[in-house]
C-alpha cells in the first residue's frame, strides 16, 4: 500500500472505490447513460453533445445530463474542501464529510427528478473523492480511475514498497469493475434508488466507525 496510508485507510479506499462504482453503474443504467463518479467520461458525453449541436449532428446526446454531474460534482468537491481546510479541520472533519455523503445520497434516492438525481449523486461523489485525498492515499483515488492506472503502472515497475502499492491499486480497480456490474444489475431489477439507499447504508456504517476512531484519538 502507499507509503502513508495505514491498513484501514487501505479498506477505507476499497470500500469508497466499491460504492463509486456502484452508484456509477446504477446511473449510467437507470439515469440516461449518465456517469456521475467519472468526470472524464461526462466531459467526453458533454464535448460531443456540444459539438453535435453546433453541426446539427443527430446523435442523440444531451448536453444537459453530463454537464448537472460536471457542476454537481464540482460544488461538493469545493465545499469538501473548503470545510476540511488545514486551519479549520478538527479531528471529526474528516469523518463528517462521510456524513454528507450519506444525506446527500438518500436524497438522490428520494429525488424523482432525473436532473436533480444526477446533479446529488454527483455532489456525493465530490465530497468521497475529497475525503479520500483527506485520508492520505497516495496514487489511489475512488471515484476517478485513471491515475490510479497510471500509478498501477508505474509501481509494477518498482521496489517491494511500490509493488505493495501495486496490490492496492489492482485492487481498487478489480473492486469499482465489480461493483459498477452490481449497481446496473441492481438499477435494472430494482431502481437507481435502492443502489443510492444502499451505497448511503454503507457510508453511515463508515461514518459511525471513523468517528468511533476519531473519538479513540481523542481520549
């Protein structure tokens, strides 16, 4: 694992990286063809929509979809962050955003609004991926998997530490393929709702646990 992250920061990003998946499986499925965890695949969505406008190229594709995820997804990563600021963190800070994860998720269930759907399950996402870079993970990130990739690649090539490294970023890539499979079954048999209602189940359950441990520190 990355030289600075500890065992169960390691399980942390496994389990975050299965629920990115899940949720991006899900709404790719049940909202459209819609990613709200992978940015680059919306910006991509966003550009040929764009451009089939501007040529009245008939395509199919709307512009509206991926661009609610890019913003949605941009506003709760930049609140994650500016809350979790060096001089304003506390030792709960951290925790706390898997906490607005979790109501934020809920609401992308309850919501019956395809727009609003997007636009929520992607603010969630920007807050995991904030809370993850907080974690420490070097060369692991849970809901954009390219640099990970990349990393992967460049550690398979390394030192016992960077094969270690390796392990993990394997691993994270194996666990979002997974569970990006899980969420459409999921979305298709029941709704994109149960895998948000499911994937914010999880998040609580990691929320309780990090603030038990933050709690712990404290003492």
């Amino acid at each position: 694992m990355p030289r600075n992250a500890t065992p169960a920061h390691a399980w942390t990003a496994l389990v975050l990286t299965a629920l990115a998946g899940a949720v991006d499986g899900a709404g790719f499925l049940g909202l459209g063809q819609q990613f709200v965890a992978n940015q680059t695949g919306n910006a991509v969505l966003l550009a040929v929509a764009v451009s089939g406008e501007l040529t009245g190229r008939e395509d199919g594709l709307s512009a509206l979809g991926p661009l609610c995820s890019l913003v949605g997804f941009s506003v709760g990563a930049v609140l994650a962050s500016l809350t979790t600021r060096r001089h304003v963190l506390t030792s709960f800070g951290v925790p706390f955003l898997l906490v607005a994860e979790v109501v934020v998720l809920a609401l992308a269930g309850l919501s019956g609004t395809f727009v609003l759907s997007i636009a929520l399950a992607a603010f969630a996402m920007g807050v995991q991926s904030i809370h993850a870079a907080r974690i420490g993970l070097a060369g692991v990130t849970t809901t954009v998997l390219t640099g990970t990739l990349i990393a992967l690649s460049v550690n398979l090539s390394g030192d016992r530490n960077d094969l270690r490294s390796a392990r993990l970023q394997a691993g994270v890539w194996g666990v979002y393929l997974v569970a990006a499979g899980l969420g459409a079954t999921i979305a298709h048999e029941l709704s994109f709702s149960a895998v948000c209602w499911g994937a914010a189940a999880v998040a609580a359950t990691m929320a309780i646990a990090a603030f038990t441990e933050a709690r712990r520190d404290k003492a």
